[in-house]
C-alpha cells in the first residue's frame, strides 16, 4: 500500500471510537443481492424434490487481479469514512463473474473429508431443539437469548465427534443469512450478531492466516497464548441451514487442493472494532467446485478455513453461494447459520496449567 494509502487508513482508524455508527450500508457488505422467487406461504415440509442434473453450471464472482495492488493492498472499509478524509473510497476491490461447474455429492457424502478435499458433511441429529431458538434470538420482552446455551454447545460436542485430535473448541462468531428480500436492511450493523446478511456470491476464505493468529491472540489471556500458538489450529466453518432443505442459494464448496496458494488474494476488513483480513479468490480453471443438493436442516457442512499444520493436504476451503439454474416458484427462502470455531489440538508436551474446555 502506498504511503499516502496507510495515512489515510491510520486516519480512518483514529477515527473509529468516534464514529457515530457501526453500521455499513447494505451495499457495503459482501453479500449479492438475491433475486427472490418465492412465496412466503410456501411450505418448508411437503415440498417435492426439485429434479437437477448432477453437475450445475453457477456463476460465481472472482476478485480482479489489478495492478494497482502492487503498491496498494485490497481493503474493504465497514465504518463511516469522515468527511474530512482525502480517501473516500469503501473499497479498492473489483470483481469479475464467471461460469463454473458445481459437482452435486449427494450420496457420495462419505467420500469427502476434512482431511482430503478440506469439507465433509456431519449430522446434527437434535436439531429441531434449536430452530425457535435460531429463528428469533430475542424474545417479546426484547430480552437477548444466548443461543449459546444449546446450540453452540451441541456443534462443539459434534466437533468433536467428527474432527479428529480436538483439545480444545472455542467458538468465537456466528452469521444468519437469508434470501428472502423481506428481511433485507438498508444498513447492516456487522457488529449485531442477530441481523440477516445475504448470502455471499463471492469466492472467499473467512479469514486469512495472519488474521487466525491475532484472533488467538485476542480471545485468549496471555498466559495460555504460547502453549495454544505452538499448538495445532484449524479453523472450521460449521454451516447448516434452518427450517428447511435448501432449494435456491446453497453453498459451494472448493476442494482445497485444486486451489492454489497464489490464487488467494488477502483482503484488509476495516470495521470500527479492529481490522481483519480474509481471502477472496481469484478465478482459476483448475478448480472444483462441490455442494450438497437440497441439503436439509439436520446436515451440517464442516469446512476448514484455515490450518496451521504444513503438512496438511489442505489448508483452507473457498466457498460461495450460487443462485440456481431451474428452480421453483413457489420454494422457501434459504434460511442458514454459519458458526466459526477454532479447534486446537495441543502438541505432545502439553501445559497443565491450561484447562481443556
């Protein structure tokens, strides 16, 4: 980034305890807008299965590879820029859409891993105890409910059913998102773990390397850092959707080895809070492209978004949502939640002193 470029974003930073809102306009949030078609009285339960071929061509957006992230490094801006600062742009990012194909593993489930291609698929067997809870986080009263609770604690007792070697889970942020345009906002507050976002038609990792570590480094209490940084740290998305099978707007996966490394762009998230950084992915031929067809509430897409162990097969998964090319009129809004936990296994030598929770 040019030295002009990091004073105006050490400027903007400056500014942040001082801005009069954490909310980003919705055109802001990297998110697409969804072209809804469906009823609000369709049925989530009787619905006939929707018949598509086994391989679905989707188009997906890809970060441009431009010259000026030679001398600037690709950001996009979450807080109120002040109207006193000479950079007023959101963002430097462009993107361009392509066509890929999207392979559909229905009944080929047990053939992917965390391990091999980075995903796989789980089961949450009690989920119907947590959609009320996941529907409407706040009751009447305006009291927040902590879905923390319950759900949380039934994805990380499955985490450690379905991923080998864990020690520790630590949860640290969930998302719901929704293709029914009646729940759009004109500004979205990132910061409100209970609005709606879109789902995300852009190539992306949650969150780069670099990102991780400071995550760790922010959740835990210094005297526990060294021991969980030597460590082995993944970083697992857990993603299912609620009330029922997603007919319009699933998620694709990548295999995380058809990726490669250069085709990772690393991205500044600035929001009032702290800055961030993920990965947005620049279009390449060689990569495969899966998704689970009408995948239903009791699957849950476990995917990796980052691993600190270098021999590893696979160090991360890109993701995206696609828009169907034959789909109903009458079919539900995909409703989903996405929740990011890191999951620690310790190395050999382990420090008593740090409590397995």
């Amino acid at each position: 980034m040019s030295s002009t470029a990091v004073s105006d974003r050490s400027n903007l930073q400056n500014h942040q305890d001082s801005a009069n809102t954490r909310s980003v306009p919705a055109s802001s949030a990297m998110a697409v807008s969804t072209d809804t078609r469906h009823t609000d009285t369709a049925s989530p339960i009787d619905l006939p299965s929707i018949s598509r071929p086994i391989v679905e061509k989707a188009l997906i957006q890809f970060i441009k590879n431009l010259p000026l992230y030679q001398s600037e490094k690709p950001f996009q801006l979450f807080i109120d820029i002040p109207t006193s600062a000479p950079d007023q742009r959101k963002t430097n990012i462009e993107f361009s859409t392509h066509e890929v194909e999207i392979h559909d593993i229905r009944g080929q489930e047990e053939d992917f891993s965390l391990e091999k291609q980075g995903f796989q698929v789980g089961r949450l067997e009690r989920w119907k105890e947590f959609e009320e809870r996941i529907d409407s986080s706040k009751e009447a009263s305006g009291k927040t409910v902590d879905i923390r609770e319950s759900y949380l604690s039934a994805l990380e007792e499955l985490l450690r059913i379905e991923v080998e070697g864990v020690d520790r889970v630590a949860i640290f942020d969930w998302r719901r998102r929704s293709s029914d345009s009646g729940k759009d906002r004109d500004v979205i507050d990132l910061n409100d773990l209970d609005s709606y976002l879109k789902p995300a038609n852009m190539a992306h990792v949650d969150q780069a390397p670099s990102a991780v570590l400071n995550r760790v480094m922010k959740t835990f209490p210094s005297e526990e850092q060294a021991v969980l940084l030597e460590s082995r740290i993944r970083l697992i998305n857990i993603w299912r959707p609620f009330k029922s099978p997603v007919y319009d707007w699933p998620l694709a996966i990548c295999d995380g080895r058809t990726v490669p490394a250069e085709n990772l762009v690393e991205v500044d998230m600035v929001r009032r809070s702290y800055v961030g950084s993920n990965m947005f992915v620049l279009f390449g031929e060689r990569c495969r492209w899966y998704y689970l067809r009408e995948q239903r509430p009791d699957e849950v897409l476990l995917f990796k978004q980052f691993d600190s162990n270098d021999d590893a097969g696979v160090r991360c998964c890109p993701h995206a949502a696609f828009q169907h090319s034959q789909i109903s009129k009458n079919i539900p809004p995909r409703e989903s939640i996405e929740v990011r936990a890191l999951v620690f296994t310790y190395p050999e030598v382990r420090d008593d002193t740090i409590e397995q929770t």
